[in-house]
C-alpha cells in the first residue's frame, strides 16, 4: 500500500509528560504528526497536549496509563482502535532507574521495572506493528542507552534491561525493515531530564563534565532523524558514540573490571 509521506500520521509516544519523551512529542508535531501521549501524570500529560495543539495545530490525545500494569498496553491499542486513531510511529520511551542493590529492592519493584522496560516495549511492538507492516509504512523508536554496552554496578538490571531493548530492536527492524517499517534503538547517555533525581543520582552526576551532556532536545531531534533515516541503532552525541564503539569491541572481561571499578554510572 502507499506510503505516501503527505498523508496525516500519528505517533504514539508512551513516558511523555517529561524529558525525552515531551521532547520528541515536540519533535513529531513539529514535522507534522498527531500525537498520542501516554503517561502515569495526566496533569503533565495534560501540560503538553496544550502546548502541542497551540504552538503547533497538530491534534494531541492524553492517555494516562502505568505500563508497570501488564494490562496497560493492550488497554493502549483499545483504546485507538476504539477511538479511530491509526498509529503511524510508536515511540517506547517510559523507563526509570532502580538505583537500590538487586538484593535490597523488592522483587514487586524488580517484576515492575522489567513490566515498564521491556515487557511493555515488546507487547506494544507486536500490537502496532503489524497494522504498519500492512500498510507499508512505520517508525519505531525503542530508547535504549549507552548503559547497554556494559554491566551496571548499581541499578544492575538497567544495563541489562537496556541490552535487552538494544538487540530486540535490531531484531525487528531487520524483519520489518523490507515492509518499510524501520524500528530504531535510541541510545543516549548523560541527559538533562529527571531522570537523575527519580533515580537519587543527581549529587554524583552533576560533577561531571559538561561536554558529557545533551539536552533532552537534542537527543529526540537526533532521534527523530535517525528513525527517519532508517537507522537500527543511533548513539546520541559523538562522545558517546566513540565510548560505545570501545565498550563494543571489549572482551566481556575488561567490561566486566571497568564495571567493577565504578560507584555510580
């Protein structure tokens, strides 16, 4: 079918009310899309969804959902086939941090991250994506992180989580991609969001240097593009790409020290 890039589409992004997720919000109705925001904070849900419709014309949809509910997603796509809303991109960017030891956090806490992380992430992926590959038209993005290429001292399922994110989408963009549907890992390292304060790591990882931080905007611009360009992986900012190219090409064992050696990532 056509995939005519004049016809209105729609992307659904999921952890919108703040941080990467608001920023590609901006980004997507910038470049003409109406937009879906799912979120656990409708009154910041609610923030943006104004700000769209107003800066930019596009239609926005507030969708409070928690994606740590294993009901959520499919809750999600009712509620679009419900409402006649054809879902064009899909942006799994909901996430946070445990920054707790694995043995200190409760197993509900750890059921729950993994639920929001990668759960979530695959369960909407195989809602949405075949409508997409039907049509001959999709962009997908899965944010996963520098973290991907290295074991985590602390927070230690959030690497792996991230690796998990990582391979899963290559995965799928290599069987979606002759469909004309692309899926993207989007990986981005130190952010300026929320991210740090949910987590309890603002204090450590304010004293690093600057040039190791991107805007929030920044790396949805960066994603934004790459999707677009049909990349299946897109580290954000050039240090980065050159620390994630060095974790790539060390032995697990080197990984594994280096690891070792830190307190905080």
């Amino acid at each position: 079918m056509s995939n005519d890039a004049a016809l209105p589409k729609t992307v659904l992004i999921t952890g919108a009310s703040a941080g990467i997720g608001k920023a590609l919000a901006h980004v997507f109705a910038q470049n003409n899309f109406d937009v879906v925001l799912v979120a656990r904070r409708e009154d910041k849900l609610k923030q943006v969804e104004t700000d769209i419709k107003h800066k930019y014309g596009q239609m926005a949809y507030c969708l409070p959902e928690d994606l740590a509910d294993p009901a959520a997603p499919q809750r999600i796509y009712d509620w679009c086939q419900q409402n006649h809303i054809q879902v064009d991109a899909l942006v799994n960017n909901a996430g946070y941090a445990l920054h707790d030891d694995f043995l200190q956090a409760t197993w509900q806490s750890h059921l729950d991250f993994m639920q929001v992380l990668n759960i979530s992430v695959v369960h909407l992926c195989h809602l949405f994506a075949p409508a997409m590959k039907e049509r001959g038209y999709g962009r997908i993005i899965n944010l996963a992180s520098v973290a991907a290429w290295s074991p985590q001292l602390k927070g230690n399922l959030y690497g792996a989580a991230k690796s998990f994110i990582l391979d899963f989408s290559q995965a799928i963009d290599l069987e979606l991609q002759p469909y004309g549907v692309n899926c993207t890992a989007l990986c981005p390292g130190f952010t300026f969001s929320e991210f740090h304060d949910v987590m309890g790591t603002r204090g450590s990882v304010s004293k690093l240097p600057r040039f190791l931080w991107m805007t929030a905007e920044e790396v949805a611009q960066e994603g934004f593009d790459a999707v677009m360009e049909g990349k299946p992986v897109h580290v954000n900012g050039r240090v980065n790409q050159g620390l994630s190219q060095v974790m790539a090409m060390l032995p697990s064992s080197v990984k594994y020290y280096i690891s070792k050696q830190q307190k905080v990532m």
